[in-house]
C-alpha cells in the first residue's frame, strides 16, 4: 500500500506512467488485506486482538513509509 501510495504521488507529480507498477502494488496490498480478512474470520479475535492488529499496522506502516521514503529498493526487497 505505502509503495503504491508513493510511486502513484511521484508519478502524479512528474507526470509520467509507472509502468504497471501502482497496480501491481496495490493488488499484493488487496492480497495481504484478504489473508487479514481470512484471519479475522477463521479466528473470531476478541477486541484486545483487534486492537493489536490495529496498533501494529499503524506502527508498521508509518515506519515501511519512512523507510521507503529513505530507500525504495531495500523497502522492495524487505
């Protein structure tokens, strides 16, 4: 999601294509979300659970996107 978001953002800002490239990455963030959506069935989490996961994401997230900002190719092979 944090690859799409950017490369969708520089390529709106450079006015150039990606290449494939946004849709790729947002179709492994939809298939990471339904493994997600899959757990949380399968599992049925209690709200402590949920929180976690909620917490972790954003804690994720904020450090993938710094961390992509910083070096895209090693976020990629990360």
């Amino acid at each position: 999601m944090v690859g799409g978001m950017l490369l969708h953002c520089k390529s709106l800002r450079k006015f150039e294509h990606s290449g494939g490239w946004i849709k790729a990455l947002l179709e492994e963030a939809e298939n990471e979300r339904m493994h997600l959506m899959t757990f949380m069935e399968v599992a049925q989490p209690r709200w402590y659970e949920r929180a976690l996961v909620f917490t972790v994401q954003g804690v994720f997230f904020n450090a993938y996107f710094l961390g992509y900002l910083i070096s895209p190719k090693f976020a990629h092979r990360m």
